[in-house]
C-alpha cells in the first residue's frame, strides 16, 4: 500500500500532466480556426498565421515571469493565473474583430498562458516530488503535450462544426474557466511543500544546488542549456512548419501527407516515455545525445524523400523525426533542475525557456524564407540539420552538460 507522500506525489503527477495537457493541447486548437477566420475576414494566411506567431513568442518571453511567480508565490497563483488568463482569452475571442485584438487574446495572451500551465512550473512542481526518477517523472508530464494535441485538437474541430468558430471558442473559453475552480480548491499547501528530503533550499549561496539567478547568469550550465534550447528549436520548427506542404508538393496526396504528420502526435508521448526509460539504462548524456541522433536521421530521410518519393521512406521519418520531436525536453528539464535547484529553479528555467520560444519564431520564419529564395525546401532541411548539431554540441562541450 502506497505510503501518503508517494501518494501525494502520484497526484501531483496526474494534476501536472492535466494542465499541460489543457494548456498545450488548447493552445495547438488555434490551426483549426486558421482557415475559419480567413474566411470569415478575408484575411491572407500569413496576417492569420501571425496570430500564432505572436502566441509562440509570448509563450518563450513569459517563461521568466512565470518562474519568478512561482518561485515567490507558489504553484496555486501560476496555475490559477494560466486558467483565468486562457478562459479569458478564448471567451473573448468570439468578439474580436480586428486582427490585432486577435493577435493579443489569441496571441499574447494564449501564450502567456500555455507558460503558465506548461513546462516551467510543472518542471519545478515535479522536481519538489521526485529523485531518482525524476526523468521519467518528467516524461509523462511531458507526454501530456501529444496527448492535448491528440484529444482536444479533435475536439475543437467537432466544435467548430457543430457550432461555428465563434461558438466553439465560447464553448471552450467557459469549460476553462469553470475548470479552474476544482484546481483553486486542492490542497496546495501540501503539494507545494514538497518531499522532505526534496525541499527547495533557497538562499544556499555559491553551491550548485541553490544557486541564484545572479549566480546562474555566470553559470556555464545556463549558456550552455540556452543554446541547446535555441538551436534545437530553431531546427525542429524549420522542419515543422512546412513538412505536410512539403509532402505535398514532392506528391503525396494532401489527406495522406496531413494524416501522415497527424501520426506524430501519437508518436510524442510514446518517444517521450521510451527515452526516459532509456535515462534509466545507459543514463541521461547518452539517452539525449541518442535522440538527437535519431533525430538527424529522421532529417536526411526527409531529404531522400524529396528524391525518391515512398511511404516507406515517409515512415520512416515519421518514426524518427516525430518520434523524438519532443524526447528530449524531459532529459534537459531534469538536467536543469539538477543544476540550480533551490528557492529561483523556475525563474532561471524559465530564463532558459526563453530561446525555446525564439529559437521556434526564428525557425518558423527561416523556412519560408529559405523555400521563398531558393525554389525548394533543400536549404531548409540542411540548414535544420545544423542547428540540431549545434543543440547537440554543448552536451560534448560544456563540462556542466557532460557529467
């Protein structure tokens, strides 16, 4: 029989793997909607494709602040802050008319939210709770992203046709807000004390197990964790943003390409889990650098398929490419939690999180911009690919990252 606290940390798990699953998966809704208001405004898809933009950087800038809240206010404010800012936000929607009132409900505000409920704060909650398995632990929180895009992603679709955009925002703005209620009433004091032996010591001064923000800044952890966010971002959305119209235009049906990269979601979660199950076998510098192994695979079998178009050549990158699409983010997480943890670990997570968001505004854009000059998604690929060598350096060079 599970003794209090392991219970208490199974439920800490489950209540993290539900926000992240809500503020991902509703934040991932917004590609349903696209089309819709282009339509319903006439706007081009690139004006509407902004919106997005803006969520994507407000999500990576926010990542401070919101570590900031919780490391001084606690898990209860970020979490009711997220759900508050997120209900808001869709339940005004339906009443916008200008892009720019888009841009900040759906934008800004969406992506300060999705922080709020996302890694930062369910990375420092998981690490009061958890040790020696903490990478799985994170793995499963983790693995709530793939599942909100599988699940409520459908959810918004069904909604939107039932019940037009402007309904089905409404519809989901409310269940959200009613939703906070039950989340404002647990026990927080219980769950942000965290486990005895666990509990974040702050104010320790120079070691690495407390360290300050000042302290983390001079750090060479912090850069070298900055950079593998930053260049492994700006990879893997080079490739994300235009894989389906790729797929398309080398001649796979539309439904097949679109199905095809669908398929990832359920790829997420799962690549998620097996590369924290494979931290506990050959350990966290191996498992990380194997992912992004699999990763670059993955890239040069997207290349081979512009050449030689195949649905087995399509699957197989499928399995590599979004099979790791996220792997890798629960490892870094519990890496960073061993380094600075104490009372400012969410802040300076949070700090570090910020070239995640830039990293995959940067990448976004580099890929039109690159298929625009040169006629084809060749550069594109290749520059995607040195960038995930890049994120991959630090590991082998960064003495902090190599222990």
């Amino acid at each position: 029989m599970l003794d209090a606290s392991r219970r208490t940390a199974l439920g800490v798990l489950a209540v993290c793997f539900t926000l992240g699953l809500a503020g991902r998966g509703l934040g991932e809704t917004f590609v349903v909607f696209l089309l819709p208001l282009a339509q319903s405004f006439g706007w081009d898809r690139a004006a509407v494709a902004s919106i997005y933009s803006v969520a994507m950087l407000g999500n990576g800038l926010a990542g401070p602040f919101v570590g900031r809240l919780f490391d001084r206010s606690g898990p209860r404010t970020v979490y009711l802050t997220g759900l508050i800012l997120m209900g808001a936000a869709l339940s005004l929607a339906p009443h916008a008319e200008a892009l720019w009132q888009f841009q900040l409900c759906l934008g800004l505000a969406m992506g300060i939210a999705t922080t709020c409920l996302g890694n930062v704060p369910n990375s420092a909650l998981v690490a009061r709770w958890f040790k020696t398995r903490l990478a799985g632990a994170m793995s499963l929180v983790y693995s709530a992203f793939g599942v909100g895009i599988l699940t409520l992603v459908p959810l918004a679709q069904y909604l939107n046709q039932t019940l037009g955009w402007r309904g089905a925002y409404q519809w989901l703005g409310g269940a959200v807000l009613v939703a906070a209620l039950p989340i404002a009433l647990l026990p927080w004091r219980r769950i942000q004390a965290g486990r005895a032996d666990l509990a974040p010591r702050v104010g320790a001064g120079h070691g690495v197990e407390g360290l300050t923000v000042a302290h983390a800044l001079r750090h060479s952890g912090f850069w070298g964790l900055f950079a593998v966010f930053w260049f492994t971002s700006v990879g893997m959305f080079t490739i994300v943003v235009q894989v389906v119209a790729y797929l398309v235009e080398i001649g796979f049906p539309p439904m097949q390409a679109a199905a095809a990269w669908g398929f990832s979601g359920i790829l997420l979660p799962l690549g998620m889990l097996a590369v924290g199950w494979l931290d506990g076998v050959i350990g966290r510098r191996a498992s990380v650098l194997f992912a992004y192994g699999v990763t670059m695979l993955g890239m040069v079998l997207l290349w081979l398929l512009g050449h030689f178009p195949n649905v087995w050549l399509l699957g197989a990158f499928i399995v590599c490419f979004g099979g790791t699409l996220g792997s890798r983010g629960p490892l870094i997480s519990a890496i960073a939690m061993r380094l600075f943890q104490g009372g400012d670990v969410a802040t300076i997570f949070g700090m570090i999180t910020i070239a995640s968001g830039l990293g995959a505004a940067l990448g976004s854009w580099i890929s039109g911009l690159l298929h625009d000059w040169t006629g084809s998604y060749d550069a594109g690929i290749a520059f995607a690919l040195v960038n995930i060598v890049c994120g991959v350096l630090p590991f082998l060079l960064v003495p902090a990252l190599k222990r």
